[in-house]
C-alpha cells in the first residue's frame, strides 16, 4: 500500500477546527478512496471492498455536487487541490 500519496492540505489545527466542513470531509473520503484503491490492485476479488469504495465515491459525488451548487468558487478550488475531477470547458 502507498501511504505518502494521502493528501493533507489542512494544518493540524485546521483538522480540528473543520472536521465537519464539506472540504475536510471530501479530503478524507479522497484519502480512504485512495487507500482502498491500493488496496484492490493487491487484492482483486475483495468484494466487500468493492462495495465500500462504491458507498465512498457515491458519498463524495453527493458531497461535490452539493459544494458546486452551494459555492462554486469553494468548489473549483477544492477540485484543483485534490485534483480529482476534469475541468470541464464551457
């Protein structure tokens, strides 16, 4: 399993000012995502894995969605920190 590609763009202090923000929260389901991610390129057939990668992006999806409607500016920068979604060209 790769542990430095876990991305922490909060400082400590942030971490436990904001741990119900929208941004700490995708930061952390990016992190568990990534970490099940390396998990399953080991271990193919962990089903249960499977699943529970499926719940995480579908709650981060859920999560993204509503930060775009609410704050788009919030959203653009979270996206180009973590960069997990393609710009789209419009």
């Amino acid at each position: 399993m790769i542990k430095n590609a876990f991305i922490s763009i909060f400082s400590q202090e942030e971490k436990e000012e904001n741990r119900g923000s929208v941004e700490f929260q995708v930061l952390s389901f990016t992190n568990k995502i990534r970490r099940l991610t390396s998990h399953l390129e080991l271990h193919r057939k962990d089903y249960l894995s499977q699943r529970g990668l499926r719940k995480i992006l579908g709650k981060r999806q859920r999560l993204l969605s509503y930060l775009s409607n609410k704050n788009r500016v919030r959203y653009k920068y979270l996206i180009n920190q973590l960069g997990i979604r393609e710009s789209k060209i419009s």
